[in-house]
C-alpha cells in the first residue's frame, strides 16, 4: 500500500472537495486539522505549504518522479489528484474541456460568490462590531441565485455538471452547491440541481467525505475566531 497522502484540512466546502476526492478515488490519506477559527492557517509550518494562509493542501510523498510534492488551492489538487489516478477528469480531450471550464466555474464563481454570501448573511452582522449591510446581502444572495440557475440549466442537458459521467468537477461544485439553504436559496427553483444534490449525497464516498470531522463545524463565529477568520481585531 502506498504511504499516505497528508490532507491539512478542515470542515469547509473547500476542505470536503478534497476529501471526497481521496474518498471516491480510493486514495489513502492522513488527515492534519487546520482549524481556521484557531488560526491554524498563518502558522508558519502551514504556510510553507500554502502561502496564501488557506486550507485545504496537500502532500503526496509518492508525487512526480517518485518525489513528494505538496500542493495548495483545492481545484489545483483535484487536477493533480484526477491525472494520479487517471480518473474522474474526462475520458476524451472533449471530456476534459468540459471538466476544466466547470471547475474554473466553480473555483472563479460559485465558490466566490457562496462564500461571500455566507459571510454577510450569517458572519458579517454577528461581526463586532456588527456589519448587517444590505445591499451585500443582497448582492450576494443574488448571485448565488443567478449561478445556480446556470447550473440547473447545464443539469438539463446532462446528468452531471460535465456531462454523463461523475468528475472532479462535481466534486468541486457539490460542497458549495449542498448549502443552498444557508445562501437562503430555494431548492424548487432549481429542479435539476437538486436531483443532481440527492445523486451525489447518496454516493457512500461522497458522503464519507463531507462526514470526515464534521463535529468540528460551526456556523458562527466568537470574537477571537473573528479575529482569525476574517482579520477581526
């Protein structure tokens, strides 16, 4: 059995890409706790593996040439991760196209706009001071509507978000599309996302990885995590 890989992770959409991934593809892992509301992520050993301060990231000791490698930015390791194991990045160059424009999808929108989403509808009026501002709210709430009608639409045309087959592009998009409710989304304007979010929660990997320490997550978020999180002092 190969050594494992090193997963610095924690339970965010952007941690559970990764671990579904190492879930679906078979891959064993060793999991490191990032945790962000701690600091975790601008401690100096994690940033010699991310400098951008972000979890997750990775270290394969089996990487290229038998050498290990470590890789941050999560849609950079499902690549790495997918031509590793030769699986779920599109089985024809027309395949892979479509793979990569949906996971830059993800990585350059839904994921960005999510984000911001969750933290002026839920974190920025908890904030102290608080910062309980409508038009972000709105601006936000809004385009996460607009990007998931753009899924839905895709989700007519295939069965996946790249087409028939299960890639590393639905991973990428699952984590942040499974919290609609919290971007105060509703689920029935979007009929073919969400037959898409009922396949992919009952895959048995998939759900492995979105469960891996998922005691650890909190929706809130105290003055010291603030500070941490989000440069709160």
């Amino acid at each position: 059995m190969p050594d494992p890989i090193d997963l610095h992770y924690w339970p965010t959409p952007n941690g559970w890409k990764v671990s579904i991934a190492l879930e679906e593809m078979g891959l064993p892992y060793a999991v490191h706790l990032v945790d962000i509301g701690a600091g975790d992520q601008r401690r100096p050993e994690f940033l010699a593996l991310s400098p951008n301060g972000r979890m997750p990231a990775i270290t394969d000791p089996d990487g290229p040439d038998g050498a290990p490698v470590s890789i941050f930015e999560s849609g950079a390791i499902l690549q790495y991760l997918a031509r590793k194991t030769g699986r779920f990045c599109g089985a024809t160059e027309r395949a892979r196209i479509a793979v990569d424009q949906w996971l830059m999808w993800q990585m350059g929108g839904l994921g960005p706009m999510a984000g911001q989403a969750h933290h002026f509808l839920h974190y920025a009026p908890n904030l102290t001071p608080p910062q309980d501002i409508a038009y972000a709210k709105d601006r936000y709430r809004g385009e996460a509507a607009r990007l998931y009608g753009v899924l839905d639409r895709q989700l007519t045309r295939a069965e996946f978000v790249a087409g028939d087959d299960y890639t590393i592009a639905d991973m990428a998009v699952f984590p942040w599309a499974r919290l609609w409710a919290r971007q105060e989304q509703k689920i029935e304007d979007f009929p073919h996302m969400a037959r898409w979010l009922d396949t992919l929660e009952g895959r048995p990997a998939t759900a492995r990885g979105v469960a891996l320490h998922l005691d650890r997550r909190q929706g809130t978020a105290d003055r010291d995590q603030q500070r941490h999180m989000f440069g709160q002092r």
